[in-house]
C-alpha cells in the first residue's frame, strides 16, 4: 500500500490527538498491580497499548475497554502463566514492561514478537533480572522471550540505561512488589530521562513513592499500588505532527489537549519550534501555532526528545540555514535504525543530509517528490507525510504502520488545508 500526499499552501486547521501511549502503558501496569479497580480515561486507541492490555488479560487481569474508558481489575501482583506466547509484535515497551511483570507470574511467560524485535536490545533488561534471581532468557535470533516467574528477590541491581530508558522504568514499575528493597543503579550515560520521570510520576499517582538520586533507585518493598482514577495527557509525541505541520506549511493550527506543561518531555517541541521562528500561544484549550516569516535552522540536543527527531528533521528541510541534531545515538536501537533510515530515505527528496554517529545534519537544499520507504516506522511514515505539506509528489510505502501509535494519523492529517 501507498499514500500519495497533496501538496497544499498555507493551514488554517485544528488538529486532534489521543491520549498518550507513554503515559497509557505506564498506568496499564500500575493499575494492574493494584488490589481492585482502576479507571485510565482518555487511554491510547494505539496498537502498542492494545498489545500491553491483551498481555495483562492473558497473565490474569481484566481490561475492559469502553472507548477511551478502561477499567482494570488489578490483582494485588497475583499473576499466571497462559498457556501461549504472548504477542508484543515490535512495541519495545510493552516487551520490557511486561518481562519485568512476568518475573512475579506463577509459572513460565514466553513472549513473542516480530522480527525486527529480535535487532533491538533486550539482553541488558534480562540480565538485570536475572541479577534480582528471575530466570529470563531470549532464544537466540528469535524475538522469543522466556520468563520463569517466582517473584523478585530484593537486592541491588545494576542496569546500563545507555540503549533504552525502557529497562529502568521497566524495573521500577514492578520493583514494590519485590519480597525485599531493590536498590537499582544505573551505569553509563543516561538517556530519555523524560522517560523515567514520567515512570515516577505514574507510580506516585497509584501510590508508591521511591527515593533517587545520583543516578541510584532505591525502592522498599513489599509495597502496593492503590487503584485510582487517572487521566491520561495528550500524546505530545503525536501532536509534534501537528505542531510541525504549521511550522512547514505555514499559517496557523490549533492541536488540542496538549500543554507545555506535561508530565511528557516531548511537550517541549513547542520551544525547539518557537526558536525556529514559529509563534506559540497556549490556552485551556490545546497549542495554537503559527508561522509567517522565514524558520531558522537550529543546533539541539535531542536526547530528551529521541522520538521527535525524524519530525525535527522534516522541519529543518525547510529552515533558511543548516540544522543539527544531536546526542540521539539511541535511535538506531528503535523501530528501525532511524538515523540511518532518514539519511537515505531523504536523500531520495534531494535533501543534503550527512548522518552523524549521534545524530544528523541538514542543509538547505531544493526538494522534489520520491517514493519513500517507512521502514515499517511509524515516526518515519507520519514525519514524512508533512513534507508532503510543501514538496509535489512524495509517496509513503507502508502508511498503515502508524497504527502503532497514532490510528487516526491519516484522517487527522487530511484534515489540514
């Protein structure tokens, strides 16, 4: 399948987005853990987090759906082994969110995904288990993961968090149902800190607090979360398309329900954008952007943000001077090798790019229409649609990819004119 983009001037649109898949998956295992009933309301509709609750139904916890409206029946940490694998497809955090679950499973979790699964770093979360006494095991070049559960031993673990922070918010959110304190200690350079903050924020909403610093997490336990009602925040990852949309296009849209002030560290696109000359004006309501004059290029540390890169990238096709990002060598290690992804595929645009170790740069350079592989990426499928705002001609191979995280990316995108 291809989706051919129409070019078109000047927005005067409003763009919607769900609720967050970050901040959804994160309240899905806390929920689940909590003795009783949990309401998550405006819960993503992505495919990822439709992955996460079918694996909390097939380990014991009931997920009810009403549209936006989940309620999940936790169980107090009482979990069982199904009789099949459970499918995770290529959402690496519904993977190492759940191997970290199934470590308190009576009996044996086997976790199976697809193949580019299999190319993306797991090892270091299974070792990390293995160190709090959990048999955990990967089948060698198979997306296929092995977790004899019996509980986690308290202890003091380290994890390099380097590759993905998904290993650290992984531990932490199952760590209070440990029989003893873990102490977790993370090695080398952090990444997509954001991220665990986020995971902290999640754990206190359900009622558990921990002690951190200096790059030590040290949770007491035996402890439980208490079921709640929480609201989930708009996908500040799905509005950045929205957001860059005026900013290459020009004129003005208006994203709703997201706010720069957000427990999602990507929220704070809207300042990368407003130093490239874009105008940001926040209400109740959502983010209006617009955009007149000429963008600016920018040099920006993107380690915070590492899932807003290929839409960054998309805008700075367009600025009057050169852009580069940096600091993003974990991109390589996500749904495809991404900044090897955008070199090539942007080139087929014409683009001047030149692709960094840990990051790119782009030049300015003219534009024509191409055919564009997504690598099955939905970040790269949505990024590249919005250069179709302003260049004739690009088509986008795979576009049902976005489903992972953004279903109603298509109908939301056509809507800007």
């Amino acid at each position: 399948m291809v989706a051919e983009i129409k070019s078109r001037g000047y927005l005067r649109a409003t763009f919607h987005v769900p609720g967050s898949k970050s901040l959804t998956n994160r309240a899905l295992l806390c929920a689940a853990l909590a003795q009783g009933v949990s309401l998550i309301e405006n819960a993503s509709d992505s495919e990822d987090s439709a992955l996460m609750a079918n694996g909390l139904n097939q380990l014991g916890v009931l997920v009810r759906r009403d549209g936006t409206r989940w309620y999940v029946h936790g169980t107090g940490g009482n979990l069982y082994a199904p009789k099949f694998p459970i499918p995770v497809g290529n959402a690496g955090t519904t993977l190492r969110f759940l191997l970290s679950l199934a470590a308190l499973a009576h009996g044996t979790v086997v976790f199976q995904g697809d193949r580019r699964m299999a190319e993306r770093p797991n090892e270091e979360l299974l070792e990390s288990l293995r160190q709090a006494g959990v048999r955990a095991s990967q089948t060698p070049g198979e997306a296929q993961y092995k977790v004899v559960g019996g509980g986690l031993n308290g202890c003091r673990i380290s994890v390099p968090q380097d590759r993905s922070s998904q290993f650290l918010s992984s531990l932490l959110l199952v760590a209070p149902y440990a029989r003893g304190d873990i102490t977790i200690e993370v090695q080398g350079p952090a990444i997509s800190q954001s991220y665990v903050q986020m995971t902290l924020a999640v754990m206190e909403s359900f009622g558990v607090r921990l002690d951190h610093g200096g790059g030590i997490y040290t949770v007491r336990a035996p402890k439980q979360y208490l079921p709640t009602q929480y609201n989930i925040e708009a996908d500040a990852s799905s509005a950045s398309y929205g957001l860059a949309s005026a900013a290459i296009a020009g004129g003005e849209v208006m994203v709703k329900g997201i706010q720069q002030a957000s427990l999602q560290g990507d929220a704070r696109f809207a300042e990368i954008l407003l130093a490239m000359g874009c105008v940001i004006q926040n209400d109740k309501s959502g983010m209006r952007i617009s955009r007149e004059g000429d963008l600016l290029g920018i040099s920006v540390d993107m380690n915070a943000m590492p899932d807003i890169v290929p839409t960054l990238a998309a805008v700075a096709l367009f600025a009057a001077g050169p852009s580069r990002i940096r600091n993003v060598a974990h991109l390589r290690f996500k749904e495809s090798d991404r900044l090897e992804a955008l070199g090539s595929e942007l080139r087929k645009l014409g683009a001047n790019i030149v692709i960094h170790s840990d990051g790119v740069e782009i030049f300015p350079a003219p534009l024509h229409g191409a055919l564009l592989d997504s690598h099955e990426d939905h970040r790269l499928a949505m990024s590249f649609a919005l250069i179709g705002l302003r260049v004739a001609g690009v088509k986008i191979e795979n576009p049902e990819c976005v489903r992972k995280s953004f279903p109603e990316f298509w109908k939301e995108f056509d809507r800007l004119s």
